[in-house]
C-alpha cells in the first residue's frame, strides 16, 4: 500500500500530508480523513514534545487500508513539512483555533473527496484527541463535504477550558497531599485558574498577572484566542446537531490519562440522534498502545508496545459495518 506526498493549501499555508489507498481497489473507494490531537503532532501522530515514535495515525491509516478505505493525513500548523508556513510565531497567535485547525480540516476533506480514487459519498472523519473535536465541528460546517461517519477516539468530551481546570486541579491535589505544596498557595492557583477561565469567556482575554505555574499551561497571551474559540466548541452540543442517523464510534479506555470514561460517556448521552458504537477498553492508552498491566504516565506514549486489539478489533468491525 504506497504512501503518496500531496499537499492542499489554507489561507497562506501549504500543508503538507500523506494519502494512502488500499490495495488493488477497482474503482472509487470510501475514505476517511484523520485529524491529529492536541500540539505539534504530525500526520503519523508523531509529536514534537515527546522524543520518538508514538504512531497512532500511521496505525489507523493502515488499518483502514486493509478494510478498504483510501484515507489522507496531513501534518497540521505546527508540525512535519507543514511548519509554521509564511507565519511567525506572533501570527499564529492570531490565527485561532477555526482558521489554525478547522479550516485546514474543510480544505483537506475537499481535496479528499475531489480524489478519482474516493467516493465522495461515503467520506468518513477519524478525529483521534482533540481532533475528535474538529471533525465535530467539520460536520457543522455548510461548505464542507458532506461526512458519512464519525469515529471520535479518545476524544475531547467537554468544553476544553472545563478539562483544562479538572486537570490542574487533579495535579494541585497531588502535590499538596504529599506536601509538595503548602496547601494556600495551591488555592491562590485555584483562584487565579478560575479567573483566567472566566476572563477567556467573557472576551476572550488572559489576565496579566497570572502565576507562573498556570502560564506553564499554556495559559498565555499568546494562545488566548486559540483557546476562547476552542473552549467555545462544546463537544457535546456539536454531538446533538449531527444528523440523525449518522453512524458514530466513540473510544476510551479505563487508562486514558487525558480522557475520562465518564466524560465520554456524557458525549454518548449527547448523540441522541446518533447510530452509536461505543468502544470501551481497559488496557488502551490515550494513543491506543496496549499497556497490559502497567499505568500509562505518557512516557509510553513513544514506547514500541503493541496496538490495542481492545480498539483495533472493534473498530474494524464498524468499518465493515460501513460499507
């Protein structure tokens, strides 16, 4: 199955990515476009934080491949051949989370669907993480190609700013209660968090003074209209506008360090029109490498350990289910 370079643009940006089609396929095929998590991640799933290979998309293009389905991954704004375009890193704090991450998205499902090799009527959207989020704002989009099907893996199941604030505090608690730090200086940081999450809402803006602890989040001026917009996508509202009908997966595993079950769980409530499938698993990390016994820290984000069969099987099940 040989990888083929392309590349499609966006506003000022060439992005740069990989389309890949089965097999031997004898005419027009469906295909799905897979949109990358959080950060600098590339079209293979690779990221530049972490050192080495973590692969998921990689994987799930290759495990399309074989029941079928052409697919197109592309490194996003940030990362791989794509970089930062004619940016600098000063006008990519302007972009936002729609033209950095949701248009790119409408670009490449256009470019997919004008491919000879795809069938434009059955185009699916494989959102892994944060993705999971732009391809349920794709659906919402009117001069996007229509989508076929939704597979949301691993996915951002609340408004982002909400799973930002649950998990700082998880981490103050776990250091204040090994006395790592003294417990009133862990509530100034929950205050000031709290604030910054009501100034981002009302406009859109970071206070000035925040602790440096909560700038190490990411909560800087640089990236406050990227996360408004994003935080302003409520996952679970773009779940209950999708067509009735429309065929859904959704993942997550009991070892997820980034994902809840129960949150997800919250986003199934939320597809009331939805044809569910729902993939629950109990030895699967964020990225879908099975951990067996062991915890997942993130470090084995980049670890060579097998693809979860927990997700694999399952999901191939729904893709033959599509066609």
């Amino acid at each position: 199955m040989p990888d083929t370079e392309i590349t499609f643009d966006s506003g000022a940006v060439t992005y740069h990515g990989t389309f890949l089609a089965p097999d031997g396929f004898d005419g027009p095929r469906p295909a799905a476009l897979l949109l990358a998590g959080s950060g600098p991640t590339d079209r293979n799933g690779d990221s530049a934080l972490l050192p080495g290979n973590i692969g998921t998309l990689r994987f799930l293009a290759d495990l399309l491949a074989e029941h079928g389905f052409a697919s197109l991954r592309f490194d996003k704004l940030g990362s791989g051949a794509t970089g930062i375009g004619p940016h600098d890193v000063d006008d990519i704090a302007e972009l936002g989370f729609t033209s950095a991450f949701v248009d790119p998205a409408a670009e490449a499902l256009r470019f997919l669907a004008a491919r000879p090799e795809v069938d434009p009527s059955h185009l699916v959207v494989v959102g892994h993480s944060d993705g999971a989020l732009v391809g349920l704002a794709l659906s919402q989009q009117a001069d996007a190609p229509d989508i076929a099907a939704l597979a949301l893996l691993e996915p951002l199941a609340v408004r982002l700013l909400d799973l930002l604030t649950t998990q700082i505090n998880s981490q103050l608690d776990a250091v204040t209660a090994t006395g790592q730090l003294p417990q009133p200086v862990a509530d100034e940081l929950r205050l000031a968090l709290s604030g910054a999450v009501e100034a981002l809402r009302a406009d859109g803006t970071i206070p000035d003074d925040l602790p440096e602890p909560l700038q190490n989040a990411g909560l800087v001026h640089a990236n406050a209209k990227a996360l408004a917009e994003e935080d302003a996508l409520d996952p679970r509202v773009l779940a209950g506008q999708l067509a009735d009908g429309t065929p859904v997966l959704t993942s997550c595993s009991a070892k997820d360090i980034q994902v809840s079950v129960a949150d997800v769980d919250g986003l199934d409530a939320a597809l009331t029109g939805a044809r569910l499938t729902s993939v629950r698993m109990a030895d699967a990390s964020h990225v879908l490498k099975h951990l067996g016994d062991a915890r997942s820290n993130g470090q084995d984000y980049v670890a060579d350990l097998p693809w979860s069969t927990e997700f694999s099987e399952p999901f191939a099940r729904w893709l033959d289910s599509l066609t």
